[in-house]
C-alpha cells in the first residue's frame, strides 16, 4: 500500500537538497573530529572540484593554504574554530581559503552546532568575499590620493558635510588645518620632480601620523596643500596638534637649501576651530583656515596662526 507520509517526507527531503545546492553559501556539515561528512554542490563549485567525493578528500588540505594571515597554522586553527562551535554553538571568523591552483579566496566562516539524535553536528557555511574585496579596493582608489596614499580631496568633499551635520547636532568643535609647504616651487626646481614627490610622500606620512584619534583625518587637497579635520576639537587641542605638526616636519630634516625661512622643509599652517551650525558647509571652513594660512605665510613661514571660526 501507498505511504504518503513516507512520500511527503520523501519530498522534503529532495526539496531541501535542492535549496541546499542552489544556494549562494557554501554549506558543509563536519563531525567532532573534524571531518567532513557532507557539502552541498555550491562548495564543489565555488573550489573548483568535481564531485562531493573529491571535496570531502580534498579540502582540508588543498583547499586553505599551509598557514592563514596571522601566521597561524590553518589545520591547528581550524580544530580551535570548530572545537569552540561545538563547545558555545556558535562561531563566525574570517577565513583565507585557496582555489585548487593555489589562487587565494578570503572567505566568512560560520559554524553551528546543530543537535542530531543523540550527538552534535556542525553545520559550516563559508561566504566568499572576493567581490566585496574587489570592491572595497576599487572604492580605496577612488577615496586616496594616489602618489601620497593618504586620503584625497573628494573624500573630504564628500564626508566634511557628515562632519559639520553630525557636530551641529551634538555641538561639539570642528578643528580644521590648511597646511601648505613653505617653498615647494623652489624645493621642485632645485631637486627635480622626483625628489618633490617623494617629500610630498613624506609629509603626508608625517601628517597621518602625527593625528591619532580614530576620527581624526588627512587629506592632500591638491599640489603641495593639505588639510586637517579635527572633529570634536577646541582651541587647546588644535593648538597642540599644530604645534606637534610644526616640529615633527621640521625634526624630518628634509633638505631645503633654497628655503627663505630655514635649511630644511617645513610648513606654514592656518588653523581654527568652532562649533558647525546647519547651514554652514566645507567652503567655509576652508576660506577661514586659508585666511589664516595666508597670515602665517605674511608673517615669515615656518608657524601656524589660529582663530575662532
């Protein structure tokens, strides 16, 4: 006689197979002792293998690389990851995975303990993140300025405006810095091009090391021009970052012999800081910082003038 429960359950299952192997995650189930006792088709696919078969036998040792980013063995690393998914249920990490070829392929790893009659399983599913890769590195290009690798004029465009929105809303102090090399014309004929822009690499590096605050950032605003934003950040902090810039340029020793203010590079800066209101934008802030700069140029180079904005 016809069991049409039998036959239900029969289709569940092959229609959970089907979502299994269609789907975009690489799914493995492994067993206490690390091996593998399943996968669906979307891992043989995604390493380039053949059949679950080859998979099953392959993957622990072809397909991650001998040790992962952070110098740690991948074999012993991944006993630690799916010893810890059974031990709390759950663990999700990072994971440098390799095609066949040797090829590298950063990955998201989950890992769930899943209960099965009277043990536990773990279910794995891998998340391949070379595109998401690719992107973000498309998206650095398009943010960094390309000879220095700090960041460029559009990113400033285009997250001074969340600056002074989000500050106009807590009240908190933009500082912000126009910083311009003093000579630089004369530095450029009188070393060659190559020279100035490996100073230019130089300062930029400087600059970028010298602000430490998460939030805190650089950007090459075109030629030898740079600028500072400072979120959060009254008189007393502006000073002292302007301060700290001024020497740590100057303590380089970078070769100027052509310089009107000193034998070495060094730098003129305008600095200011105030509270943003709503209707204000970068342009303001960048004509006031500019002014100052100006000053600081009129008045012999090598210093900063401040002012309230």
């Amino acid at each position: 006689m016809f069991d049409i429960t039998k036959h239900r359950e029969f289709e569940i299952a092959e229609m959970t197979s089907i979502m299994l192997d269609t789907s975009p995650l690489c799914c493995m189930l492994w067993d206490k002792n690390c091996n593998i006792i399943d996968c669906n088709e979307t891992a043989v696919r995604l390493y380039g293998l053949y059949s679950k078969q080859e998979f099953s036998k392959r993957f622990i040792e072809d397909c991650s690389p001998k040790y992962q980013p952070d110098g740690k063995s991948s074999y012993n690393k991944a006993l630690t990851l799916v010893n810890k998914a059974f031990d709390e249920g759950r663990c999700v990490f990072d994971w440098m995975h390799q095609m066949p070829d040797g090829t590298p392929m950063p990955t998201e790893v989950t890992l769930i303990r899943v209960k099965y009659k009277d043990d536990y399983l773990v279910v794995g599913a891998t998340r391949d993140l070379r595109d998401i890769v690719r992107l973000e590195a498309e998206a650095e290009k398009i943010y960094y300025d390309a000879l220095t690798g700090i960041y460029n004029r559009r990113f400033f465009d285009e997250n001074i405006v969340s600056v002074i929105r989000a500050l106009s809303r807590s009240g908190g102090a933009l500082g912000l810095m126009m910083i311009d090399i003093d000579f630089f014309k004369t530095y450029n004929d009188t070393y060659g091009h190559s020279e100035g822009d490996n100073c230019l690499r130089i300062i930029a590096e400087t600059l970028s090391k010298t602000i430490t605050r998460t939030d805190d950032f650089a950007v090459r605003y075109g030629g030898e021009e740079f600028v500072v934003v400072l979120p959060n950040t009254n008189e007393y902090g502006v000073r002292l970052v302007t301060e700290k810039l001024l020497k740590n340029i100057q303590d380089l020793n970078i070769p100027h012999e052509k310089s009107n203010v000193a034998n070495c590079v060094t730098i003129s800066i305008g600095a200011i800081t105030g509270k943003p209101e709503h209707n204000q934008n970068a342009e303001d802030y960048i004509k006031r910082a500019d002014e100052m700069m100006y000053i600081s140029k009129q008045n012999g180079r090598n210093r900063y003038t401040f002012s309230y904005f």
